[in-house]
C-alpha cells in the first residue's frame, strides 16, 4: 500500500459510480479546484440509447440543480418530458387524487427522464468542462484509510492515493462494504416488472399510478406517446407475467390499469428487479462518505428514489465546498457528519412516508380499503393539503441545500 498525504495523492476525491448521482457530485466541484476521479465498473457509453429502458421522474429540485451544473440542457427533447399532472386512484374503493401543476401556479410538476440519456448529458459536460477523469471497466478492490488520506488499489491492480472516497455504486455498493457499513436491508417480497409500452390513447402528459391488491402499477409519459410502465407484484405473479408471451402481457397490463389508456398497441422488452427497502446505518466512516442507492433505496411507489439521490449530492459537496473555503480538510469525520445529519433525517422521513403509504394501501379490501377511499378523497377536496404534498415532493419545501433551491 501507498502512503497519502495531500500533497502526494493523485487526486483529491476518488467517487465510486459514475451513474446519475456521482456524476453530478462530481460536477458540483467542478469550480473548486479539487481534483476529482470517477471510475465506473461499467463500460463508456458511446451514443444517446435510442429505447429508454428505465426512466426517473425527475422533480423541480433535481431539475434545478442539473440545470445549474449545465446538464439539463444538454438531454434532447425526445429524451424527457413534462407531466403536468398525477393522477393516483385504489382499486379497492373510490378513492382518488389529482395533482396538478397549475395549482401551485407553475408549468409541470416534474419531468420524466430516459435515465441512460441523462447519464449520457453528465458525462458530456464532465468531459467537456471539467479537469475531473472518468475511469470505466474499473473497480475499487481495497480501501485503506490513514491521518491522512485514503490508499486504493483498484481491481487492475493499480494504486491511488486520494483524501476522500465516495460511494455511489449503487445498492449493492462495494465501497460500503469494504468501509465495513452495515445496511439494513428489508425485501417487500415483491418484484417491479418494468417495460415500455405505446396506449391506444394518449398519455395527455399525465403520471398515473394504480394501487392494486397485489402491488401499484405506474404509467409514466414519455415523449413519443409511449409510457414507461412500473408493476409492483408478488415474486410468484412477477414470474408469471415474465414468461407470458407479448399478447398476453399486454392484456394483462390493460385490466389490470382498468383499460385507463386504453388497450396496449404495442410492447417493448421486459425487465425486472426486487424491491427491498434499505438503509446504511451510517452514511460515513473514515474519509469515506455514502450517497444515493449505496446510502438508502425506497419503494418507487413515490418516485423520490433518484431525486433523494441528487439531493444528497448537492448536501455532500455544499459541505464539502463550506470546507475548502475554509480551509479545512473536507474529508476529515466532523465535517462529513454535517453531512450525515443533514441528510439521514431526510431520507429517514421520506422513508416513513413511503412506508406509511405501502402499508395504507396493503389491505385488499374491507373497512381499511372503505377508510382508505375515504381519506383519498378528503385529501383530494383539500387544496392546503394537496398543496403541503406536492411542495414536498417536487422540491419546493423542505431543508434543501443550495444547489437545488428554485
């Protein structure tokens, strides 16, 4: 192992990822004069996709900030588009809500984004304005901290030194590991069928989301008229509908969304993934700090999971910034805990949340489901209410940091 000190580190900041989340922490310290290093287990990505297979409902913080950073601008047109309403009902009861933009007086109340396109603009600008280095088919295989700084040896065999490292590979992140961070980890039993689908009618930019007996299931509008659809369902009936062939699928998917678009004219490919709620117990350990997927994931029944993320980033390199102008090491404990309670509260609240609603709508039927309509309805006559909620969850309020203030 190498010795580090910051005068004999190759870099100033190694991050681990360089997804949506990492790119963009790295992007906020391009001004700084730091010396940043992402490297990514992952092959370089070469054009725009043409078929977005996943996709994030990108709120107005989240929007903010990769405007900022200069990315948002850099995603085509027939890569994101504007839901200028959510429209949620329960097919056990009555209940329902809207959600419109114009309510709170503005033009849309999120953007839904092909996540490759969106990684794809990210590393453009990285590439194009920054002096940081992209490193891809490339892993970090030990960590070792010192006083000083941090030695890796990466999965090549070869060594950097660093002063700070940062995790955002992911749910099943390896810095976590080797910064021995436990996580608690706790699986929903359910899988998320996830594909791209065209209606017979249109999408009106409009987010839908059906909570059914076994599960939500999401129609997200994109630009071309299809829909990214989100099925959460039973291990069991997740294999099933896999295996279905394309008509089949397809007639499934429209019962089950009550034939609200219509029938499904055409299918793309089908993917899946298992749900788990997860949680590390501690965002940080010696010069190593966790954001994103590696720190926390959710439930997508909200959509806050990517939106979580980039305001975690935008926290970690405002601290980190408030430190260097300082002059203070920024990778030393006490400033990374700023970090950590800033935003474990967060996450931890909008966990609570999404979990509170996961159970609210678990119940199948009977009075819970009569109570449940109810109060969907109540809330849905409710403009203050209605209000309060989607400030919330498109980044109007709350303890947000600078970067992704509008």
């Amino acid at each position: 192992m190498i010795n580090v000190s910051p005068s004999s580190a190759d870099c100033d900041i190694v991050i681990s990822g360089a997804g949506l989340i990492g790119s963009a922490f790295a992007l906020a310290l391009s001004q700084s004069g730091l010396r940043v290093t992402l490297v990514d287990s992952g092959p370089q990505p070469k054009t725009f996709p043409a078929m977005p297979q996943r996709v994030s409902a990108i709120n107005l913080a989240s929007q903010t900030m990769l405007a900022r950073l200069g990315v948002w601008s850099e995603v085509p047109d027939d890569k994101k588009i504007p839901f200028e309403a959510i429209e949620t009902w329960d097919a056990a009861s009555t209940g329902s809500i809207r959600f419109e933009s114009a309510e709170l007086g503005i033009n849309a109340l999120g953007h839904i984004v092909c996540n490759n396109a969106l990684r794809f603009a990210l590393h453009q600008v990285i590439e194009s304005s920054t002096p940081h280095t992209l490193v891809f088919d490339e892993a970090i295989d030990a960590i070792k901290p010192s006083s000083n700084g941090v030695a890796l040896t990466l999965a090549s065999g070869r060594q950097l030194g660093t002063r700070l490292v940062i995790g955002a590979d992911g749910p099943r992140s390896n810095v976590r590991r080797l910064g021995q961070i436990n996580m608690n980890d706790v699986e929903y039993s359910h899988t998320a069928i996830v594909a791209t689908v065209m209606p017979s009618q249109g999408h009106g930019q409009v987010a839908r989301q059906r909570f059914l007996p076994d599960g939500p299931l999401a129609f997200l509008p994109l630009s071309d008229g299809r829909c990214s659809i989100v099925w959460s369902v039973p291990h069991d009936r997740a294999l099933e509908l896999l295996e279905a062939d394309d008509a089949a699928f397809a007639l499934a998917l429209a019962s089950a969304f009550n034939h609200r678009l219509g029938h499904i004219e055409t299918l793309g490919p089908r993917t899946s993934f298992p749900l788990h709620r997860r949680h590390a117990e501690t965002y940080i350990a010696d010069r190593l700090a966790l954001i994103g997927d590696s720190a926390h994931t959710v439930h997508p029944l909200a959509g806050l999971g990517a939106n979580q993320g980039f305001a975690d980033a935008a926290a970690l390199a405002e601290v980190v910034l408030d430190a260097v102008s300082q002059n203070r090491d920024f990778a030393c404990r006490s400033v990374l805990r700023r970090y950590e309670r800033w935003r474990r509260g967060e996450n931890t609240l909008v966990a609570q949340v999404i979990e509170g609603f996961y159970t609210l709508f678990a119940p199948p039927n009977g009075p819970a489901a009569r109570l449940r309509g109810i109060g969907m309805d109540l809330t849905d006559r409710s403009t203050l209410m209605k209000s309060f909620i989607m400030r919330h969850a498109i980044g109007l309020s709350g303890d947000l940091p600078a970067l992704v203030k509008p």
